[in-house]
C-alpha cells in the first residue's frame, strides 16, 4: 500500500461522535461559572459556550480582560473538572454501525 506522502496528519473529532460528552461539558461549564460567581441562563449559554473556543468563551466571560496565562489557567481549571466528572461517570462509547 502507497501512502500519499502530501498528507502530514489526519484530524478526528472523537467528542460528540464515538463518545457523546455534551451533558458532560455542559455540567462541568455550570460547575466552573457557580465557582466563579458567574450565572448564565441556558439561552446565554447557548451562544457564548457552544462552538467556540476557550479563549473566545472566557473572553466573554471575563469581559476580554484576561492575560494568555489567565486564560490557560481556566482553561485548565474547567478541563479539570470535566476530566473529573468523566471519571466520575459511567463512560460509553456511541452506538455504532455494522
């Protein structure tokens, strides 16, 4: 088999196809904003968490004045909790085709 040697690497979304953490991401943003004095209704979730990046959302968040280091600390304040919470949670793959 001949490899294509153009292609340099391959990128795959494994969070919300083979494993569904949605609800999990989710609880673990509402963990982090109560820890922070922060309180969104689910529409303004909606359209400042979903589909956008940590940087965007804690710029939103924290009125765009957060340093780069800031902001990879609550990146990784928020990464932590939602490692914590699959730990924590009966993880299963979705359910697939034959």
């Amino acid at each position: 088999m001949k490899i294509n040697k153009l292609i340099k690497g391959v990128i795959f979304d494994f969070n919300g196809t083979l494993f569904w953490d949605t609800a999990l991401h989710n609880l673990a943003w509402d963990t982090f904003l109560e820890k922070h004095g922060i309180y969104l209704s689910d529409r303004e979730k909606n359209e400042i968490i979903h589909g956008k990046n940590n940087k965007d959302i804690l710029n939103l968040l924290f009125n765009n004045q957060l340093l780069q280091s800031e902001i990879a600390d609550l990146s990784l304040e928020k990464e932590m909790i939602y490692q914590k919470l699959c730990i924590e949670t009966e993880m299963k793959l979705a359910p697939g085709g034959r």
